[in-house]
C-alpha cells in the first residue's frame, strides 16, 4: 500500500480525528474540575447568578479559584478583582501568538474568539503543524471547554448549595484545586522559584495583612518574573512558549 504524504489532504483529514478527541477529553477534566469551582463558590458565599457569571464572562479558571478564594476569607471586591485579574492578564499576551493563526475580522467576530483565548486552546493550536489543523484544535478546544466548564460550574453551584462546605470538606476544595492547577505547570527551576516566592510572600503577609492583600501580593511575584521573562525574549531568547506557565488543564 502506498503511504500517504504527511502534507497531503489525507493526512490532515486523518489528524482532525485525535484533534478533536484530544479536545474533548481536555474538556472533560475542565468541566469535573468546573464543578469543585462550582460547590467551592456557593459554599464561599456566592448565590447562584454570581458563580455563574464568573464562569461565563470570566471563564478563566484559575482567576475563578482566586476570587472566590479572598471572598471566602472575608476579602472585599478591592482585593479579589485585582488577584483574579492579574493571573488572568497572560492571556492577553497569548493573542500575539494566535493572531499569526487565526483570522482577522470585525470587532463582533473577534470578541467571541478572544474569549476563548486560554492556555489549553492556545497550547493545542501551536501544536498542529498545518494551519487548517491549528484552526481547528483552537476552536474544539475552546469550545469543549467552555461548554464542560460552565456545565459542571452549573452542577457544582446547585450542588453545593445545599452542602454544609465545613461537614463535606468544601472549604478546603479550592486551595487543593489551586495546587492542582500549578502543580503541572512546576517544570522548570524558574517555575518553581516563582511558585516558591509567591508562597513566602503570602505566608509572611497573612498574619499582618487583610483578606485578599496576600494572594494580591503573591500575585505581583510571578507578574514581576513574566515581566523579566518577557525582557529575555525581547534580547533575543525563545518565543513565547505558550505551554510554559503555571497552570494545569483548566481555562
């Protein structure tokens, strides 16, 4: 039998197949872990709508996990909006890579595809070696995700609604899936200082400081690393490497 070129139209039909069941699976796992979000908000405090709404206009697990974090320790909004959106900013810096891959149109097409803009859907795009394959393992990505997430948010809020957070281990749900979140991004030694120093700071600052300010603080130490980093790139180092951060599979 005569072999199929990689580049030829067969071989990329025959790659959509592991594409997008690689997006689903990935969606999987966000939605089960949507769902600790979702019991870990309602046992913090936040109604219904509210968790919700973190999940559908946020969408950006890890900042989820924060917020709720300094909500649940009594933080005021002051202090979790700033956490959650500095560790949701590195997606911005992801649109660089993926505006050479997908394509451009009106503000009201783009917006919808900046909302999927996330570690795991950028990480799959990248990682295709043809452009249509790119496109497509972003889009299944994104979307599997966004759609698992939000129903297990949807599950885990009507859930633990009803569950004492204390008697069912909730309150201690959202630092276990934080560190699952970094756990595999914890890679490198540059990972793992930045890991190591955002936990003194925190450590240090708790006694002293209100609700919210540590994780804030915390925080600004990997903002203060990705800067430097992003200033190594600039003198002529790698590229952006849009793998290599601190998060696990989640948005």
């Amino acid at each position: 039998m005569t072999a199929v070129p990689n580049d030829s139209p067969g071989a990329e039909l025959g790659g959509r197949g592991p594409v997008v069941r690689a997006a689903v699976g990935i969606g999987v796992y966000a939605g089960a872990l949507g769902l600790s979000f979702g019991a870990v908000s309602a046992g913090a405090g936040l109604v219904f709508w509210q968790t919700m709404v973190l999940s559908l206009l946020m969408f950006s697990g890890a900042s989820q996990f924060a917020f709720v974090g300094v909500a649940a320790a009594g933080g005021t909004p002051f202090a979790a909006i700033p956490a959650a959106l500095l560790l949701g900013v590195r997606n911005a810096f992801y649109g660089v890579t993926l505006s050479e891959i997908l394509p451009r149109g009106p503000l009201w097409k783009r917006l919808p595809t900046a909302h999927l803009v996330i570690d795991e859907s950028t990480a799959m795009a990248v990682g295709q070696p043809r452009l249509p394959l790119q496109r497509l393992a972003f889009w299944s990505c994104g979307v599997a995700i966004f759609v698992l997430w939000n129903l297990g948010t949807l599950a885990g809020a009507l859930i633990g609604a009803s569950l004492d957070s204390t008697r069912f281990g909730l309150d201690a749900a959202g630092p276990a899936a934080f560190l699952a979140l970094l756990w595999p991004g914890l890679t490198t030694m540059k990972a793992r200082g930045v890991a190591v120093g955002g936990a003194l700071v925190a450590l240090v600052l708790i006694p002293i400081a209100p609700a919210g300010v540590p994780v804030l603080c915390a925080a600004l130490v990997a903002l203060v690393a990705g800067l430097s980093r992003r200033g190594e790139r600039s003198s002529g180092e790698d590229p952006l490497d849009p793998t290599d951060t601190a998060e696990g599979v989640l948005p």
